[in-house]
C-alpha cells in the first residue's frame, strides 16, 4: 500500500554488508513462515503462539497493510530468507516512526543480524524523521536488550503494557560505542 504522504512508503529495499531488506509481497508468505513457524522464535513474545499458520498470517496481512511497508531480510551469503522487520506508525508531529514487528530465524539470535538490519534502517529513518521508537513486550528481554544496544532508552510503557524505547537523531546509534 503506498501513501504518498509517508516517506516510508517508497522504501522498497535496504542493504547492508550482509543482508538484503527487500519490500515484502504476497510471494513471501511460505518463506517467512518457514522462519516464523518456528515456535521458538516467539517464546518471549507477547503473542507467544505466533508460529501458528492461522496466527502468521494474520501478522503477514498486517505486514502487507502496512503503510509504511515491510521487508523480508535475506542472507545474501546463503539466498535465504532469514526473517522480517518493518517501519511503521509513521507521524509528522511529533517527526517520528516505529521499527519493529522483527522477527530473525533462531540461528541469526546472538549474531550482528539484528543489529546490521537496525542500524540501516536507522540511518535511513533518521534521513527522513528526528525521533524513533521501538515498542517491545515487556517479557521479551532479549529484544530490550538488543534496542537498548542500539542506545535506545526507556521513554515509557503504554496503557497496554507495552515497553517503548526511544532514540533520536542527536544521540544517535553512531555514537555509541556498544554498536
């Protein structure tokens, strides 16, 4: 879905030294779900039987309604999809966005994956808006430890529980040491 009005909207691949981000579409579904129907993969998710088809591909219509897009990462060593991640929530006031709904194939858990991915698609938010958020269940401890690594920091936890990080574009994930 492209939205003129959102500079996300016309993102429709990244890359890193490793992976190649590439706009999902509805010819993805039986590779990402190879990859989500994986139960291990949502053991500390809020949505904890996520793994299940019924269940993925309500996330993966989600996905393709995202105004903001999705992208399906993929390990160009291996041309293997190994996960997915998007932007989303975008708004103009405050100039901001949302990264998450990020998902990785076990094996890519502990290794730079996650953060080569985030770290792309934090240089290319912060060229469009000044502030990103991450929200994070707030069981699912390995995530909050991986977006605090960026140098996100707690900003609050919504009505739902939720745990939201925040990072702008002056104290940058550039800057930081741990990353």
């Amino acid at each position: 879905m492209l939205d003129s009005s959102n500079p996300f909207s016309k993102i429709r691949s990244l890359q890193t030294a490793h992976y190649d981000l590439l706009h999902t579409t509805l010819n993805d579904f039986e590779s990402l779900f190879s990859v989500a129907g994986d139960p291990a993969v949502w053991v500390q998710h809020p949505e904890r039987d996520r793994w299940r088809r019924d269940k993925f591909e309500r996330f993966f219509k989600a996905a393709l309604d995202n105004p903001s897009g999705c992208f399906t990462v993929i390990d160009r060593a291996k041309s293997q999809v190994i996960g997915s991640t998007r932007y989303y929530g975008f708004q103009e006031s405050p100039l901001s966005v949302r990264i998450g709904y990020t998902f990785f194939a076990c094996e890519y858990w502990g290794a730079s994956a996650n953060r080569e991915v985030k770290k792309v698609m934090l240089a290319e938010a912060f060229s469009l808006v000044d502030l990103v958020f991450f929200d994070v269940g707030a069981t699912n401890y390995r995530s909050r430890a991986a977006v605090e690594k960026l140098g996100a920091r707690l900003s609050h936890v919504d009505d739902s529980g939720t745990v939201v990080y925040a990072l702008d574009s002056k104290s940058s994930f550039l800057e930081n040491p741990q990353t």
